[in-house]
C-alpha cells in the first residue's frame, strides 16, 4: 500500500471534509485571525509607508481597474468596505494572483527605494497553468490533489511547514531560502499586506513586495501546473529548465488534453513538457487501484493572464472537463486515443480555415481576417461535441469504434461549415482570378477543402462516400 493510501481507502465515500488535522490546526488558531495585533493572517502588522497611509480596500480586489473605474461591477459602498469573510478571500488572492509593478515600500526594508518597492513578478498562482482535479465530495478534491509521492520518490519533506506554523515574516525578505516544500510554496507569501479596520469591516489597505520565488524547476514541489521545457534557458545555464505552463483564454481545455494525462517516458534526447504532478498521482492511485477506472474526474483549469509587463489583469481561465480515471493510467490506451481526436479536430479546423483563406483571395480580398473568424468558428462548433465525446472515453474498451465515431461527428460540424462558405462565397469567387502564380477560384477552393478533410478524418469517409 502507498503511503496515504489506507487514509484514501478509508474516506472515499464519506463526503465529511473535517480531516484529523483540525486538532494540528487548532494549535495555531490565533495564526489564522485577521484582526490579531501581532501576526494576522496573511498580513504583517508593522507593515507601513514612508507617509503612514492607507490606499482604499478596492485596491485589494482584482476586478477593480486602479485607474478609471470603467466596466466594473464593484463601486460605491460596494467598494469602500469589505467585510471580514470577504476581506479574508481577497487577502489570500492578493498573496497568490497580485499582478507585478511597483508596491509601497516600508522605509525598513532594504529594498525599499524613494518609498517604492519595485517588482518581483506576480504572485506565485498567477505564475500557473493551475489545475485542480475535482471529486465527487469536497474530501475526494483535497486527497485527489494532496500529491504524497511521485513516481520517483516520496513528496513529504520533513521541514516543509505552511507559513502559520513558521516565524511570522518581517517587513522584509524572507532570508530562509527557497520553498521548502508543498506547504511552504501553498502558503507563500509574495506581498506584505497591512489591513485597516474600523470595527468589522476592512476600510483600506497598503499592498508591498514579499517574498520572491524563481518559477523554474520547481515541479518538485508545484504539482498543479503542468511544466513546459524551454530549450532555450536549458541550453543557456547548462541544465534542463522547466517553467509553469499558463492556458490561453481563447484556447479550450480540451484542445491540449494530453498535456493533462501522466507523463509517458520521452525519446531519447528530446525532452518534453511535463503533465502536472497530480496526474502522476492520479496514475500513481489507480495503479493501486484506490481509484476505479471507470470513474469519473473533472480537471479545472485555472488562471489568470497578465499584461502591460504583467502590470494589469487581462483576462482569467476557468474551463474543465469530465474525463474517465482510466485515461490518466501510464499503461492505458486511452490516452493516445484522446491526443489523436484533438489532432484530428485541428487538422479538420485547419480545412476550414484554408478554405475560408482561398475563397477570400479568390474574390480579391485578403485571407487573414476569414481565416481567423473560421478558426474561431470550428473549434466554437466542436467544443461541446467534443467534451461530451471525451467524458466517455474509456467506458469500454473499443477505442477505435470511439474514435471513428469522433471523427463521423467533426466531419458533419465542419462540413456545415465549409458548404456555408462555399455558398456565400459570391459572384466574385465563383469567376475566380490569378492570386500569385495561381489560378483560384470556388470549385477550387471546394476541391482543396474535401480532399484536406479526407485527410483529417480518413476514418470519416467511406470508400463510396461522395462528400461534396
């Protein structure tokens, strides 16, 4: 039995979420008070400006723009004061998501500069592509996401303790080192916060730089990110580099799957990206059979992207997936099967797309704007016919029947879309002209579509289909 794996047995179908740790916990109640006077949670309580201010609470919430208040859905009373449940829910995203550029500086703290504290980057969640696996009760996601081993080695560090059961921090550095471990990362403290009350209610706020953390090589120690290899800061530093891997906001979940599933052993010499540690875990526990293949996990995506040098929220992630346990097992079948449907819904989009692209420029126009609006518009028709299709991947075990079906149904989304291209692609396109060295026009463009669709999806098309 692994380690923890009795504790996984024991509570995998109780939905009680009070674990044997609240009596650990209560030994530093005080630690987790935001009011306290000397060590509030997540807070330092000599934190101070040069100036003795505080900026207003708002500062503290992320959907708030700091300059021109334009689109927001906080404002008025709403804004000037939080109370103390919501106050706590800020003061944990602000030290995990805070976006980068220059804090107040504490006169005290040596890196503080004409008042400024400059930037260290964004706080450490903010860094990742995170990933949270969810179960059916509130237990089943702690123990599906609590990694106690990899497949390497045990992930318990003896000196890894969480920030309350440490030496409350100073105004500034801390001079320990890097993360000691999963606690310690989990509750890294990246800002220096110092919260104004009035009775129960937080009224202003002075947000300054923490604790800095380099995001390289830390997939010891983060296991819900999935981790990217840069050849590039590898080959510079003679080392292999890892760095956190973010989601696009405009690209869905399902379109990069594989890089969710266990990690398959690369080729030889060619380093590959990394799948989060948890699906190694989740491969780890079905191995054990502590889980049941034929169950069923939601992956959630979440993240935040940054702009103006990492100054500004842009946008956030929150995307998931219904996927069957079995997929995340190193020696199951399913997985390769998961990669070729997405690959074969990019191949498909990508017929559209060249479509869209020739009958622009065969009616004079330029290819760029269609192409992107038709890339936009096949992977917006498959998304749910492909989530409802992988959330049954791996019922049974005739992956081929599974994927043939896939492929019939991109072939009848894209297909719609290619005959409406086709049809309003106009007089113009239909009479055709020389674009280059080239002849294009609609039947062209028609013939190029089917026969590169064909090619996308060959399991699709019957020797006797006629597509056109």
């Amino acid at each position: 039995m692994i380690a923890g794996g009795s504790t996984f047995l024991r509570f995998r179908h109780r939905s009680d979420p009070h674990l044997c740790e609240s009596t650990r916990l209560a030994r530093f109640r005080s630690r987790f008070d935001l009011l306290d006077p000397v060590h509030p949670f997540f807070q330092v309580s000599s934190f101070e400006s040069s100036k003795a201010e505080h900026k207003p609470i708002s500062l503290l919430i992320s959907d708030i723009p700091a300059g021109a208040k334009y689109f927001t859905t906080r404002a008025g009373a709403g804004a000037a004061k939080l109370d103390l449940a919501e106050t706590a829910r800020w003061v944990i995203h602000c030290q995990a998501f805070d976006f980068s550029g220059i804090k107040t500086g504490d006169p005290r703290d040596p890196r503080t500069k004409s008042g400024k504290g400059y930037p260290i980057g964004v706080g450490w969640a903010g860094q990742l592509g995170g990933v949270l696996f969810e179960g059916r009760t509130l237990f089943q996601t702690l123990m599906l996401n609590t990694v106690l081993r990899t497949s390497d080695s045990s992930a318990l560090v003896p000196d890894d303790l969480p920030v309350w059961e440490r030496a409350h921090p100073c105004v500034g550095e801390r001079a320990d080192g890097p993360p000691a471990g999963v606690a310690d990362l989990l509750t890294w403290q990246s800002r220096r916060i110092h919260i104004k009350y009035e009775g129960r209610f937080a009224v202003g706020v002075i947000v300054g730089i923490g604790d800095p953390v380099d995001s390289h090589n830390r997939q010891s120690v983060e296991f819900m990110t999935r981790w990217r290899y840069s050849d590039v800061q590898s080959k510079k530093f003679g080392e292999p580099r890892y760095f956190p891997k973010s989601f696009s906001p405009d690209r869905g979940l399902w379109r990069g799957v594989e890089g969710l599933l266990a990690d398959t052993a690369p080729a030889p010499g060619k380093p590959k990206d990394l799948a989060p540690g948890t699906s190694d875990w989740l491969d780890i526990l079905l191995y054990h059979e502590i889980l049941n293949g034929a169950d069923s996990v939601r992956p959630h995506a979440f993240a935040l992207e940054y702009i103006t040098q990492s100054s500004v929220i842009g946008a956030a992630v929150d995307d998931q997936l219904n996927l069957r346990i079995a997929l995340f097992g190193r020696t199951g079948e399913g997985r390769q099967y998961a990669a070729d449907a997405v690959k074969a819904a990019d191949l498909a989009v990508a017929a559209v797309v060249q479509l869209a692209g020739t009958l622009a420029e065969a009616a004079g126009g330029k290819a760029d704007g269609p192409r992107t609006t038709a890339r936009a518009r096949g992977f917006f028709a498959l998304d749910q016919p492909f989530r409802q299709w992988i959330a049954d991947l791996g019922a049974s075990g005739d992956y081929d029947a599974y994927l043939d079906h896939w492929q019939r149904e991109a072939r009848f989304v894209v297909s719609k879309i290619g005959r409406e291209l086709i049809e309003q692609s106009g007089a113009s396109a239909w009479k055709g002209r020389m674009v280059g060295e080239r002849w294009l026009d609609t039947a062209i463009a028609s013939g190029y579509f089917w026969g590169a669709l064909r090619k996308a999806l060959p399991n699709a098309f019957s020797e006797e289909s006629n597509a056109s």
